[in-house]
C-alpha cells in the first residue's frame, strides 16, 4: 500500500472537485481510495496578544 500527501494552492471550497480529479488520475495504475481530504485557510495577521 502507499500513501500519498498532496498539498494543491487553489482557493477555499474547491477541495471536492481537486479530490475527485487525483483519484481519478491516479485509478488507471491500481484502486485508489481518498482517505482524508482536508482544507487550511490563511490565517489573518494578529496583532497583539
């Protein structure tokens, strides 16, 4: 089994189509299954404590 981690730049709420599109490009070499898909959004600079 291998495991793979991509880190895609593409702006918020996009995470499902960029999810079905590796799963899909990465089928043709053996069954692929998405574990986890998560989304990080910038954080806002803080000033103070």
């Amino acid at each position: 089994m291998l495991t793979i981690v991509c880190q895609v730049d593409r702006p918020p709420g996009q995470a499902i189509g960029v999810k079905e599109q590796v799963a899909m490009a990465l089928e043709h070499i053996g069954d692929v299954r998405v574990v986890s898909v998560t989304e990080t959004h910038p954080e806002q600079l803080r000033i103070g404590g």
